[in-house]
C-alpha cells in the first residue's frame, strides 16, 4: 500500500508540462518536434514548408500506446521505444533504460543569417544524463545537419552503446532506398531496393578506407521507385570517415525508422563522470523534384559549407602513377612535367615511389613509414624537381601514405608499438602494410611531421596526395588501456581528424586529395579538411561514367577528381577513344595520368584542345548545378548529364554513347535546368574533326525548346561522345 501511496504521489507531483512546438526552417523546408503532456520530445514533420504548424499542439495519435510510442523526437531504448534505438546507454547504476524529457531550447541564427541553429536540451528522466540535439538549418540550401552531445553527470562513468548522430521517422505508403556499393575500382554502383519491414543497414566495419565498399550516404524515394526530376526524395549522408551506420527500420505501423550515426559495432565509448561525447554530424535534405533535387541541395551545401576551400578552381594535372609507377628517375619526371607544360596541364603530381632508402620503395613491399627521398632515383631532392616544375609555369603536388607502414621499413623496426595489432595474434598485412595506430597522440605527433618534412622539402610544394591502401582488422591498440580497446575505432578517425585540424593551421592553401585505394574515403569527415578525392583508381572511362554518376549524387563534381589514362586500361583493359576518354574526365576535374610519351602527335595536339576547352567551361563544371539528363543504368545506351550556372546564363551539356543500340537511333536528351525564355548559342566543343556531331552546332535554341524537345546528337556508334556549351545570347 505504503508503495503504490508512493507511486500515486509521485505521479501527481509530476508539473503538466505544456506541449511545446519547435519549428527548425529552411527557405523552402521545416522540421518540427514537439512535446507530449510527459514531456517526451515527439518527432513531427521534415519535408515541405509548414508555415502554420500549429495543428501539431493538438493532433491525435490513434495508436494505442502500449503498442508502443509514436515515434521520439530522438529515440532511445527504454520506455516503450521497441525500434533500434538512437541512444542505448549502460548507466552509472547499471540501468539499461534512457527515457529523455524535454527541457529548453534555444534558436539562434548564425553565419550571415542563412544558419539557423537550434539547440533542444533533454535530460534523462531519473538519472543526471544530459542529450543536447543541436539542428543547423540551412536556409538557401535547404540543408539540416544534425549533432548529438550526450553529457555525463551521473555519479560514475556510463557506457555508450548506440549513439547515431541522427534519428528520422518517415511515413509514406512504400520506400524505396537508393544507396551506393562496390568495390575497389568500382566504387559507387547505384542500387534501388524497395524496402520491407525489418532493418536494412548500410555500414562498414572497416575502420578506414570505409567507402571502398559501401558509402555512408542514402537517397530514399517516397512511394514510387525514384526517379530523376519526380517524387518526393529524403537524401543524405554521414560526416564521418570511421566505421558508420545507417539503419532503415520499417515497423508494423509503416513508419520507416531511420537512424545514421558511428556504427555501434565492437565501439561501446566508456564516458566518465563529467564528460561529453559529441556526434558528428548528419547531413540531409529533402526534395519534391526527385533525386536531382537531393543532389543540388547537397551540392550547394558542399560548396558553401562541407568542403575545404569551396570556391577555388581545381586545377588539372598530370599524375605519375599509371605512366611511371614505381619505376622512374629524375629525367622520367622531369620529361613528364616538359610534357605536361607543353598540353596545357596546370600542376605536376609524384605519386608513389620517391622515397625510402635502407628499404627503397620500388614496390607496394617496403619503405612505407621512411619518408626520406630515395637518393638513388632523385639525387637533387625533392627540391630540384619540384623548382623544375615550377619553372615549367606548374604546381608540385607529391604522394604520401602516412597512416600505414610496411613490416620492411625502419619505422616498422623503431615503433612496433604504434602499430595497430591484437597482441599475441597474428598480424595480417593488407597491400604487404599494416596500420599505424591513430588513437596513440604519439603517432598522431608523427602523421603530423610526417605531411611537415614533406612539405619542407620544397617551398613548391602545393598538392599532397593522402593515401590509405588499407583497412583496420585484427584490431588492438596498445596505447589505449585493456577496458578501452573498443575506443580504438572512434579514437583512431577522432585521431586523424586532429592531424588535419593541426595541418590546416599550418598549410591552409595546400591543396589536399584523399585517396584510398581510389574512392575508399570519400565521406564529408574527410572533405571537410581536403579538397578533392581520387574518385576511384579504375581509370577507365566506361566505369568512371558509372563511378563518377554515382559519386555527384551526393558529393559536388569540384571534388571528383577525374584522369584520362592510356588504352587498353589499365584496370578494365577496356579500349575507348581518346576522345571520349577526355569528355568523361572534364565532366569531373580533368587530369591525365599516362606516360605523355607514349602518345602520338595527333593525340596530343588533340588533348591540348581538350585541356583548353575543359577551362572554358570548368567554372561550370565546378560551381555549376548538376542536371542528369540520361541514366546510364537506364539500358538505352546514352548517358548524359548536364551543367547550369546560377543565373542560367552558360551551361554545358555531355552526351556518349554507352553501348551500340542500331544504326537508327539517336537520343533525344531533354535539357533541364535552363531558362525556357533565355536563347541560347550552342556550340559543339571539344570537336575530334571539324564535322559536328549535331546538326544544331552554333544554332541560337530558345530555352524552352531545349527543354521541350531537346536535343538529338549524333551519338550511334559505342564510345561516341559530344560535349556543348551553351551561352545566352540577347
Ligand atoms: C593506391 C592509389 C593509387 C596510387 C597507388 C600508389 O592504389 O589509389 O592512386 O597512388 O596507391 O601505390
């Protein structure tokens, strides 16, 4: 009696809590949560505008609620959330439940104006154990991102399970999730499935080198299969270059449970009393005009907020590896850039094999961790090649792979403790390396000294190439203690992150590619502190149309970097024109990595006017938005695609033909994205001959017959490819 006295008490002392309403906007979206008469944070809306969301004070649910709750504003394992929780705590008191109540948030707006920042402060009902959600608001991009700090004031230390950076509830009558898979040089193959109840993940356990398989990135098409320009599409992606994960969890009610964030495998994070654990963050938007819709918001967000340096031409480049490899001299460079120079190229970049002398890097089998110029193949330094380069009217750029360590070197000799390994297990070599242990200060000290002695090297030093060839397994860390080792994973990213932040402080202006294995990093984590990414090491421009249509979903062309390199190729063994080869790359950053040698006159003189033509219309390419016009995956055998600049004055158009279909047909290819009562001058560059392969070649089209009708190259045979530019004309 005495207790069930007690219970009513304590259910009568609980203050009614008045339902409060948070609207977080954008200019064209809103999400919405609000609170329940317990105080719970209750999700409510992300999609179009709602100007008056006041209906939300008072709509019903008709669920009954020991079915379990409408879905939380940010879902947690205890009270009667029965879906994959956002957040699973162990407490102080070993309490497995975490039920969070509202209690303030405050909106602020931030960097002229266009951020609107809302933070919603919860606390555990029992116990001190404080959430903060914070939401930007993007207002012209019509971007959210979100963030997670979870805050331990609780007698001793918690134990965090799962701690995803975001949690969205959907309801739309059927789903169907776009997301990106694959493999080393094939990285970001498009898949649809239609989405049944139960979860389905996206994740990787990888620890680096995470996006070599799957990307941490989702388009989900509400109600109808997606589709370019139509339907109501919820896209994003995780900001994190470490293990993530992203669940897509359809209930019993037809609500699809989304939640994104560091994935929880083997990753329990212990926080003592006093501590905050931060998320990164999640990005996403939302579009009524299909998929090409997700992909602009997020282009536009990329560009103005998710990379380093947004505003700054890439420049083309001639790259070492597929012409030289391991096996060059100072004159085999120095040829190189003379070449370069001579087709236009803008900067010169060493890749692998310049350094390492007790254990000469002739090879993916030794010298990895001894970054000391190889004596032998570059007597001068890195210095006398790097001045020639700069001479010639080029940058320098050069190739590093610091995070990893060959078992021949003298590093691997020096530091065998900053390697990761499970101690007393064996210790299996990736690409003949193993991995060198981020978590340890130590060895972040040294990746730090690492990028600075290379840097010292020469005052021409403009470009580094980060590399990572491969992935964390057989994990252990012998700087963190034996009840720590499930840190490693988020240690290891947090660990890589404070490189970049210390670099960036000291090399603002160094332009920096991440490259593993290709496409294996390419997370806003990374883009945040670098500029560009090695799309993929397949350098075939077949695969690359597949690779790169996918990347420039969710991440902006001005990163992709994009290289014409010798036929047959050498990943696929594929043979295409020289020409095609040149128009896939300059719809991404255009760089040629070939021995310039080993080409022709005509070939030459012909990628000299493709290196030219590129810079006339790269601004495009770089700041432009992209409009899809035909899906390679759509089997008609075309795939084209499209760049428009802001006020749709200029645009530039790529057609190819991706496999023969007959003599008879041609595309028609819809252009989008123009001002149907602008005219535009269209003209045909980057011509192999003087003969045009449209009939409209230095036509003047008005806008909305490019729009209506279209336009119908002449593109039959396999590899058949044009590229247009469009300019208004009064
Ligand atoms: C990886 C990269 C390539 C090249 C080689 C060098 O495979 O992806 O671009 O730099 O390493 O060893």
């Amino acid at each position: 009696m005495l207790y069930s006295g007690n219970l009513l008490f304590n259910i009568q002392a609980q203050p009614k809590i008045e339902p409060t309403l948070i609207t977080i906007s954008t200019e064209e979206l809103s999400m919405i949560f609000g609170t329940n008469s317990a105080g719970t944070l209750m999700f409510h809306h992300f999609g179009n505008k709602i100007n008056d969301p006041s209906a939300f004070r008072i709509k019903k649910s008709y669920r009954r609620s020991d079915y379990g709750t409408d879905p939380e504003g940010y879902s947690t394992n205890g009270g009667r959330n029965f879906r994959e929780p956002a957040l699973r705590i162990t407490h102080s008191d070993g309490d497995l439940n975490t039920e969070l109540i509202y209690q303030s948030h405050t909106q602020r707006l931030l960097e002229d104006s266009n951020v609107q920042e809302t933070v919603i402060r919860l606390k555990d009902r029992k116990l001190p154990l404080l959430v903060n959600i914070t939401v930007k608001a993007f207002q012209k991009e019509n971007v959210i991102t979100q963030s997670i700090q979870i805050e331990n004031q609780e007698l001793s230390e918690i134990v965090l399970h799962n701690y995803y950076s975001m949690y969205l509830p959907v309801k739309a009558e059927r789903y169907f999730l776009n997301s990106f898979a694959g493999d080393w040089a094939k990285e970001m193959g498009l898949e649809e499935n239609q989405l049944t109840h139960g979860i389905k993940s996206i994740e990787s356990k990888k620890g680096m080198r995470t996006t070599r398989t799957e990307n941490p990135s989702f388009l989900l098409s509400l109600n109808a299969p997606m589709d370019e320009n139509y339907g109501e599409v919820i896209g994003g992606a995780l900001a994190w270059s470490g293990n993530y994960k992203l669940n897509f969890e359809l209930d019993e009610f037809g609500v699809l449970n989304i939640s994104a964030g560091i994935n929880p495998f083997a990753s329990e994070y212990h926080l003592k009393k006093g501590e905050t654990f931060a998320t990164p963050e999640a990005i996403f938007t939302y579009s009524n005009v299909g998929a090409g819709g997700i992909s602009r918001n997020l282009h536009d967000w990329a560009r103005n907020y998710g990379v380093y340096d947004p505003l700054t031409i890439r420049p083309t480049l001639l790259n070492s590896w597929e012409g030289a490899y391991f096996d060059f001299d100072e004159k085999t460079i120095t040829d190189m850039v003379d070449d370069a120079a001579e087709m236009g190229l803008e900067l010169f970049v060493l890749d692998d094999g310049w350094f390492g002398n007790n254990y000469p890097r002739n090879g993916s089998g030794a010298g990895l961790g001894d970054w000391q110029v190889n004596i032998k193949k570059l007597p001068r330094g890195i210095d006398y090649i790097a001045s020639y380069t700069s001479e010639k009217g080029l940058k320098f750029g050069i190739w590093i792979e610091p995070e990893m360590v060959n078992p021949k070197s003298d590093l691997a000799i020096a530091h065998p403790d900053w390697i990761v390994k499970s101690n007393g297990r064996d210790m299996p070599t990736i690409r003949n390396q193993w991995l060198l242990d981020l978590s340890n200060p130590d060895v972040q000290d040294f990746i730090f000294s690492v990028f600075d002695n290379v840097m010292q090297q020469s005052s021409h030093i403009s470009y580094v190439k980060w590399d990572a060839n491969r992935h964390a397994e057989s994990v252990g860390s012998a700087y963190l203690d034996d009840n720590r080792q499930s840190h490693f994973w988020i240690d290891y990213t947090k660990g890589f992150y404070n490189v970049l932040e210390r670099i960036r402080v000291k090399y603002p202006e160094t332009i920096i590619q991440t490259c593993a294995s290709g496409g294996g990093r390419v997370d806003y984590g990374a883009l945040k502190y670098t500029q560009e990414v090695r799309t993929s090491d397949n350098t075939d421009a077949l695969s690359r149309i597949f690779i790169q249509y996918g990347t420039n979903f969710i991440y902006p062309t001005i990163v992709t970097g994009s290289n014409v390199s010798a036929v047959p190729n050498h990943q696929t063994n594929n043979v295409t024109p020289l020409k095609f080869r040149f128009d896939v790359a300059m719809s991404g950053r255009l760089g040629m990595e070939l021995q310039p040698k080993d080409m022709n006159d005509e070939d030459r003189e012909f990628a000299k006017q493709a290196i030219a033509d590129y810079k006339s219309i790269r601004d495009l390419v770089m700041f432009g938005d992209l409009y899809r016009i035909a899906s390679p995956y759509d089997n008609q055998g075309y795939y084209s695609l499209s760049y428009v600049d802001k006020d749709k004055k200029r645009a530039v158009v790529y057609g190819y033909c991706i496999s023969y279909r007959g003599r008879g047909l041609t595309p028609k290819f819809k252009l989008r994205g123009l001002d149907p009562d602008k005219k535009y001058l269209l003209k045909e560059i980057n011509k192999l001959t003087k003969k045009s392969n449209f009939w409209g070649d230095g036509q003047i089209f008005s806008g909305q017959y490019l729009i209506e009708e279209g336009i119908n190259p002449h593109l039959q045979k396999m590899y058949d490819s044009a590229v247009f530019s469009l300019v208004e004309v009064e």
